[in-house]
C-alpha cells in the first residue's frame, strides 16, 4: 500500500521548514570538514564514528521530508462506512462530513485528520494517524544528531589532539572557532526543544491520548481500558517489529485494532 502525497500550501510552515533543513545542511557540511574528516586523517577518530554521523544524517532528513509530505490521515469527501462501524464515526459541525471518532478538524489545512494530535509548522504538515511515526523518528533522530554534534564540538577542543593544519587559507579553518559556536548554540537549542517534545509524544502514546485530547480534557481514564505499551506502540509504527520503529524507508500498514480497547471521545 503506497503512501499518498499530502502537501500542504503554507507560507509559516515553509519558513519554519527552511529553518529546520537549514540547521542540518549546516551541521552536515560544517561538521565533517571542521572536525569529522581532518581527526579521521590524522587518526584521531575511526571510519565508524564518520559513518554514525552522516546515517544520523540521512535518517534525520529522510524522516523530515517523509514526514513533511505523506498524507496524515486526511479523511475522503464521501467516505465510505462499514455497516459494523457507524456507531463509531461522527459529524464534524465544521466541514459537515461524517468522520471516525479521534478524528480533529485542522483549521491551517481546512478538512479532518484521523487521529489528529497536531499540526506541526516545522514539517508544514497535520501530525496523525498515518504520519504519526514519521514524526516520532524524525525527534528522535534529531536529538541523537544535535547531541552526537555537540558531543564532537566539545571533543574537538576539549579532548582530541590538536590538528596539524596546513592550510589556513581555508575558510574553514581560518573560521573554525566562530563555525563551532554557531553549530554549538544552534545544537542546544534545537536539543532542548525537540527533548520535551519527543517526551510529550511519548507520554502521550503510553497513554493512548493525543494532544488534542489532553487539551480538550476529553479522555478520561475510566472510558476505556488501558492498553500495553507495546500495543500503542505497534499501532502507531504499523508494525510489531520493533526494529522497523527505527526504519524510516519503509511504507506504514495500519493494525487492526477491535473496538473495544478503542479511545472514544
């Protein structure tokens, strides 16, 4: 089952996208030719440690673009109602369209999202159902990214021998000092803000509630049974194989779930 584009038309959610893949050009061309490649030919470092750093890399970016444009559960226009499951869908009063309970209506994206937990400006797209775990990887790729920068930064004047360096008329080189800084502060911010978010949407699927849902205050524990973690987990990712939770380049089939362990709100 392939992935539908979804591509949101937003000007905020560009600027805050631009911001985001700007950070991470910076960090991945700055960083090896600062640090990662010149330890590595005077010995400093291992291949492995080069290698790390650019799949953080790939696997940040994969799950930022990935996340930015795949549908997140936008509902048809005329959706088609099984006959068992009527009791669990509703009348949105905003578009006026029949939608599965948990759905939310976006008003930046103007139609309903299914399992809707936010709309996200840095990926320019609604956080749901079926982009949900695209979110998920690219926070946590995000915090290993920044932390691994941070970590070379301090290593680099902190720990590692001092470079023999030959060529100062590089730019690189004759910046070296102000090019760390900016990599330094730009990895503490982005650092501190993804960490809470990463906790929240943790605390959230342990908890099988969204976002929406926490500020609404319309999930009380005693109107469904509390699933394991692993369940939530597994429904999120569409898959029981934990290693696949990590797997960016992969297309997300969603778990049958009975109604009876379902959320209604």
């Amino acid at each position: 089952m392939g992935q539908r584009i979804h591509f949101v038309v937003d000007p905020q959610g560009w600027c805050c996208m631009s911001l985001i893949i700007f950070v991470w050009l910076y960090n991945t061309i700055f960083i090896p030719k600062v640090i990662l490649f010149p330890h590595y030919e005077e010995g400093n470092i291992s291949v492995v440690a080069v290698l790390c750093y650019y799949f953080c890399s790939l696997f940040c970016i994969a799950s930022l673009f990935r996340a930015s444009v795949a549908d997140p559960g936008k509902l048809p226009e005329n959706p088609k109602i099984p006959i068992t499951e009527r009791e669990h869908w509703e009348l949105c009063n905003k578009c006026n369209m029949m939608r599965p309970k948990r759905s939310h209506h976006c008003s930046r994206c103007g139609h309903c999202v299914r399992r809707m937990d936010h709309h996200c400006p840095w990926i320019n797209n609604c956080v749901g159902e079926d982009n949900h775990w695209l979110f998920l990887q690219l926070c946590f790729y995000t915090q290993i990214l920044s932390s691994y920068t941070l970590i070379l930064d301090f290593c680099h004047y902190y720990y590692f021998l001092p470079l023999k360096k030959e060529n100062w008329d590089v730019f690189v080189f004759r910046h070296e000092l102000a090019l760390l800084r900016i990599s330094a502060f730009m990895g503490l911010i982005i650092l501190g803000g993804i960490s809470r978010l990463f906790y929240v949407q943790l605390m959230g699927i342990f908890t099988d509630t969204t976002s929406i849902e926490k500020m609404s205050h319309c999930c009380e524990d005693i109107s469904r049974p509390r699933k394991p973690w692993q369940q939530t987990f597994s429904e999120v990712f569409g898959t029981h194989w934990k290693i696949l939770w990590f797997i960016p380049f992969r297309q997300r089939r969603p778990l049958r779930v009975p109604y009876h362990f379902a959320n209604h709100v």
